[in-house]
C-alpha cells in the first residue's frame, strides 16, 4: 500500500483487515475442523505459511498431519474453518480450481505416466496440455523442450529424459513427479513424506532440491525423519490429536517438553 493511498484510509479500516492482507501469507488456515464419525481427525487448527517458506509438519500417526494436506488441495472438506490461499477460500472451490489458482499436491506413493518417457511425463504436465482440446492443437516447440530440459537437469533426471518412467526408482519416480508439478508453477506446493524409501544420497539430493524450489514458492512438506527435518525447515509445525501442539525452528520443538513426550521420545 503506498504513502499516499494510506493517507485516505482510515485508521479504523487498517484495523479490520484480515492477517492475510496485512502480512505476506500465501496460506492461512483459520480454526480448521473436520470430523469423521464424531472422531475430529483435525481439530480448530490455525496455522500461516509465509511467502517462500519451506514449512515442515511432523507428529505421530494419526496426529491429522496428511488429513490437513488433504483440506488444503480440497480432496476432504472441512466440518469447519476454512483454508485462505493468497486471498482465496479455498473451501469454497473444487479441487481443480485450487490447483488451477496454484496449488501443487504430491501424495506419498508416486504417481507418473509409467507407460511414457520422463521427457512426455514433463511435457504432459505444461497448464496448456490440460483439456482435449489443448492437447490436440499442442505443437511442441524449441521453448517447450528447452523448459523440459531445464527442469530434468533440476530433477536430476537429465540423462534420464528419453527412459520410460516405470523404469525409474523410487526416489527418481519421486524427482520426477515433483517436477511435473513444477511444470504447472504452483504457488504452493504441498509434498507427503516426498523422501520415503530413497537411499541417504537421494535424501541429500531431494533436500537440496527442496530448499531450492522453496526461492519463488511456498512449500510444505510433511515428514518424520527429524534429520532431515533439521535439514530443510524454515519452520516447523508440530501436531497431535488434530490440534497445534508446538511450533518454531526445528531446535525449538525438539526441545518442547511436549513434543518429546508425545512425539520424539517414542
């Protein structure tokens, strides 16, 4: 907001204005609820995720961790609350919207186009290839397959572009689906436990990987290894029993009395 535009608002107008207009937060979670059965898998949960944070949220199982994600990208809707994202309610939207107004949602198990190379599984992803249409009047040109390129040699998979992906390993599979998120240039970008089963070296990798795309975008990542949680984090968020349990650097909850009972200690 400029000098001069403030000058004619209001003190009493500044002071109304939502936290998500006032600070630089890409996702504003407010008083999130959701209930299965009567069991409430998250419960009046609020959080903030800033611009170009790389967030990580732990907790034991069952703590509401995945449910949240699932909130988020609007596959569960919520019993209450509601999701802002830049703005928007993201509650109010289908899944296709939030991923069309920028958010990116990768599951635990890799899901890639096994059956089509590395190189067709980027291009697939471009925004322009969704819809039939798009697809039918898709001309591949010098620009697309130099962007391709571009993000194979960021997912580690350069020398891997003209391989079928049902070929790759599970921590390539991982690189790869990655990418074809970044392919769509989310705002957001929401990983499941994105190093489960890679070997220590393909750890490093994906953590360098992370804190890259993490310049330019929000990231939040869910994960259990506090190693590489210590690694990556800008902040981490700690949750049990669907609610906000801890939260701060990777050092500060791990010295919560709470987080090692209910958590770090087993």
């Amino acid at each position: 907001m400029s000098a001069q535009l403030a000058m004619h608002v209001p003190n009493h107008a500044l002071s109304s204005m939502t936290p998500s207009q006032t600070r630089d937060n890409v996702l504003q979670v407010e008083h999130l609820t959701v209930s299965f059965d009567g069991f409430k898998a998250v419960n009046d949960l609020s959080l903030t995720v800033e611009r170009n944070e790389l967030r990580v949220i732990i907790g034991p199982n069952g703590a509401g961790k995945t449910t949240l994600l699932d909130m988020i990208c609007g596959k569960t809707r919520p019993t209450a609350g509601r999701v802002l994202f830049e703005g928007r309610d993201l509650t109010r939207m289908s899944e296709y919207q939030i991923v069309r107004a920028g958010v990116g949602r990768k599951f635990q198990t890799p899901s890639v186009y096994e059956d089509l190379t590395v190189f067709e599984n980027l291009e697939i992803s471009l925004p322009r290839m969704h819809g039939l249409f798009q697809s039918l009047v898709f001309r591949r040109s010098s620009a697309i397959v130099e962007r391709v390129k571009a993000m194979a040699a960021q997912i580690f998979l350069s020398e891997r572009l003209g391989h079928r992906a049902g070929l790759l390993s599970h921590g390539q599979k991982q690189w790869l689906e990655i990418g074809m998120l970044l392919m769509q240039e989310p705002t957001l970008l929401l990983l499941d436990e994105p190093v489960a089963g890679m070997s220590p070296r393909e750890r490093e990798q994906t953590g360098d990987l992370l804190s890259r795309i993490a310049t330019g975008r929000s990231v939040v990542v869910i994960e259990h290894d506090m190693d590489f949680v210590k690694r990556i984090a800008h902040r981490v968020t700690v949750l049990h029993q669907g609610k906000l349990l801890s939260e701060g650097s990777a050092a500060q909850v791990q010295a919560d009395p709470r987080v090692i009972d209910v958590y770090l200690g087993h």
